[in-house]
C-alpha cells in the first residue's frame, strides 16, 4: 500500500507541469466545424506531435527517477538482481527516449521538406 501512496505522489508531481501545459491559449484542434483546411490538419499534427513529446519526456524523467531509485536503494540491501534489473530499466528508458526524439526528428524534418514551411511554421504550410 506504501508503494502504491508513493507511486501516486511521485506521478502526481510529473503530470502538473502537463496540467500547467494544457492551459495555454493555443488550442489543439486550430479550427471550428466545416471551416478546416489542408493547412489546419498539418497544424492538428503538429499539435498533437508536440504534446506526444512533452508527455513523453516527463514519463522518461518519472522513470529515470524509479530506476535510480531502486538502482541506489538495491546497492545498498546487495542484491545483485536488483542491480541489474535497475541498470537494464535505465538503458531501456534511455533507448526509448532516443527512439522517439529521432522518430520525432525525421517525421518533422520530412515533413518541412516537403511541406516547404519555415522554421518557425513548423508543419503549417504543408499544403501552399
């Protein structure tokens, strides 16, 4: 019950910074009703892409936090499988991490080259 308190705080502290995100002006659907455009779907992506990241990096950072944790709490009692099971956590979130911002990079960097769009217009211009 103590680790299930403890999750439930620990998650609560990563998903306000999620919380706070949410509250900007900036909708993530940009249009109303029938008024969409080829323009306003590319924009839809990028919404949604951009909040994927950031959601993405604060579970990471949450599971980087669990698997530190237990690699130093389990060096401490000496269970070797422990150890190894919090290093294995470790690398597999690092893997993860990296294999969702290089999918991130090349869909956004494909996704500029063909849309013609500028650095800051980011997937907005993919149909002009």
């Amino acid at each position: 019950m103590q680790k299930l308190l403890a999750f439930l705080a620990a998650g609560s502290l990563y998903t306000v910074p999620l919380l706070l995100f949410a509250q900007q002006q900036k909708a993530i659907v940009p249009c109303d009703g029938v008024q969409c455009t080829c323009n306003d779907l590319g924009q839809l992506a990028s919404n949604i892409m951009t909040w994927m990241l950031y959601t993405m990096v604060f579970i990471s950072a949450g599971t980087f936090s669990y698997a530190g944790f237990k690699y130093l709490t389990s060096g401490m009692v000496g269970e070797a499988a422990q150890v190894e099971s919090a290093k294995k956590m470790l690398k597999n979130v690092a893997k993860g991490l990296v294999l969702a911002l290089l999918a991130w990079l090349i869909v956004d960097t494909t996704i500029s080259t063909l849309g013609n769009s500028k650095l800051n217009d980011m997937w907005i211009k993919i149909c002009s």
